[in-house]
C-alpha cells in the first residue's frame, strides 16, 4: 500500500474484504472461531506470528496503552490504541469504515496504531496517541503517520451530534443535498498536525471502504447483523 512508502522496515498492512471478517468477538465464540482463523491465516501470509500480535477490544475513547511482550497474543479489553518500542510485537485492531492510524518514528524505533472512528477523534485518541509515543522516547516531528483505508468525505453523513462534536474544524463540513457530511480523514490529518505531526509526514489513502464493496467491509453500508471488519497491523520484525 502507498501510505506505508515511509514505512519501510516493518509489517504494516491492512486486510481486505478477500481475507474475510477479521472481527474479534470475545462475546460470540462461534463467530470467533471464523473470524479468529481469517485473521490468523492473514497475519501468517505475512509471516506475522499470531502468538506475538497484541490486540484491543475497542470502545471508540481515546484509551493507548503502551505494550510489549508481556502482551503478546492477548486481547485487551477497552483500548483503541497501542504504541510499542520492542521488535517481533505485531499491534493490531479491527476496523469497517473508521480510520486506521499508522505511526513510526525510525529515530527510535517507536511504532503505535490508534482506532479513529469519530468518537474516539472527538474523544482525544490522536494527542492521546501522541502522547503515548513521546512517553516511550518518539519526538512529534519524528513521526510518520499514515492513515489507511476508511470512510470517506463521499460516504460519511454526520448528523448533528458528529458535526457539534468538530465545529472547530469547518473546513472539514460539506452539505450536498441537505445532508450533511464530514471528512474525518481531514480531521484527523490537522489533528497530527496540531500535536506536532509535520505535515510532509502524514499519508493518507483515498480509497473510501463505502465506494469499494468489492474491496472492503464497510458498516455503514451494509449494516450487518454482525459487524464484519478489516484488521490492521503493524509491526517491526526482530532480526
Ligand atoms: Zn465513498
């Protein structure tokens, strides 16, 4: 993918709609047991040790932890980001139409990956994610940021709670049709920016997962009776 050409040491990848649902379930273990198999087979193709990824149970809040090989292979509950400066931990977290947010700083050798739906950019998850890097070494203008694949200006109809909650961000509104829609890829772009992020250093892919069904799940259009999601990793391998 474009977005990781700053990227190039480690494992940074985002699945499709071809590798399946890549959900985690913990509350319906039939469903885990497809799920959990799509999501290993995608980080086996890539020569990702399930064992070693650490994942989230999100909440959209702004909750980053910063993990290691303690957590390796589990799944922690209420975090929607994590940052990590230790090789052979793959990060990794679900996602069907909100914004996955890739960061790396190569100075030294920090890596985090933020859950951006727009609660939790409302909420704080991109200073908190800032944050939790420079707590392990990362200086803000350091760090590549590369935001993947997600829903887009096209397909983001924010009602008014969405739009109160980034009034200060009005070039991010648009109204077509009477209705109106955001762009949170703009949003969380100015966000980085805001927290040091320089600008030459934040990617973003402008593929939408609501204009790609042959490519991506996406909630918001199909409205599943069970959410099916990408799954984002990244990782530096040890070696
Ligand atoms: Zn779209």
């Amino acid at each position: 993918m474009e977005i990781f050409s700053r990227f190039p040491t480690m494992h940074a990848a985002l699945s499709g709609k071809g590798d399946g649902s890549c959900r985690l379930w913990h509350s319906k273990p039939d469903l885990d047991k497809i799920t959990a198999a799509n999501r290993e087979r995608f980080f086996e193709t890539r020569n990702i040790d399930p064992a070693r990824v650490v994942s989230v149970l999100s909440e959209h809040e702004a909750n980053v932890r910063a993990v290691g090989h303690a957590e390796a292979g589990q799944a922690l509950p209420r975090t929607d980001g994590l940052v990590t400066r230790e090789r052979d931990i793959y990060l990794s977290l679900t996602v069907g139409d909100c914004l996955p947010i890739y960061l790396h700083d190569p100075k030294t050798g920090t890596i985090g990956l933020l859950h951006g739906g727009w609660r939790g950019l409302a909420a704080g998850i991109i200073p908190g994610g800032i944050e939790a890097m420079r707590s392990l070494g990362a200086a803000p203008e350091d760090i590549h940021a590369a935001i993947g694949p997600s829903i887009g200006p096209c397909h983001f109809e924010g009602k008014e709670d969405v739009a109160g909650a980034f009034a200060e961000f009005p070039d991010a509104h648009e109204v077509r049709e009477a209705k109106p829609f955001l762009d949170l890829r703009a949003i969380a772009r100015d966000m980085l920016a805001e927290n040091g992020v320089l600008a030459e250093r934040i990617a973003i892919s402008k593929e939408c997962t609501a204009c790609l069904p042959d490519k991506y799940f996406s909630y918001r259009r199909d409205k599943p009776e069970f959410v099916e999601t990408m799954v984002a990793v990244i990782g530096i391998p040890d070696k």
